[in-house]
C-alpha cells in the first residue's frame, strides 16, 4: 500500500517530503507532488514532514480526496 499526497499540495512546493523519501518515490511537476506507488515502501515518512498536510496512506484518503489516489498513479504511467 503506498501514501497518496492529495489536494492541499496544491501550488505547495515546500519539498521536506522529496527530502526524506528513502526510495525517491516523489516527484513533481509545475502544480504538486505525487508519489509513486509503485516505488513507494509504505514507510511513511514523508507523512509528518508535510507542511500541508497533504499525505495520508491510500487506505486512509478522505472520501472528498480519492480521486487523487488515481491521479498520482497516473503521474508516473
């Protein structure tokens, strides 16, 4: 299972998540962050680095959040 970063990174370019990935699963483009779930080992530390608030295990998304969850996947086909 690999965390989702959702809505709120939106125009957020702040990047502590990008620093702590053990993996380098995250990566951006010109409007957010998004992490790979591929690539992702479920370790969760970019989860409390997140100024914003915008990362949350995929099993956890809020309901108003999940089409993120398929929009990060897509950053990466």
């Amino acid at each position: 299972m690999a965390y989702v970063i959702t809505s709120a990174c939106r125009d957020e370019k702040a990047a502590e998540c990008v620093e702590v990935c053990p993996v380098d699963a995250i990566h951006g483009d010109d409007v957010q962050y998004y992490i790979d779930p591929n690539t992702c080992i479920d370790c969760g530390a970019c989860e409390p680095v997140c100024p914003v608030e915008a990362i949350y295990q995929e099993d956890m998304v809020p309901e108003e959040e999940q089409e993120y969850i398929e929009i990060n996947a897509n950053f990466f086909k």
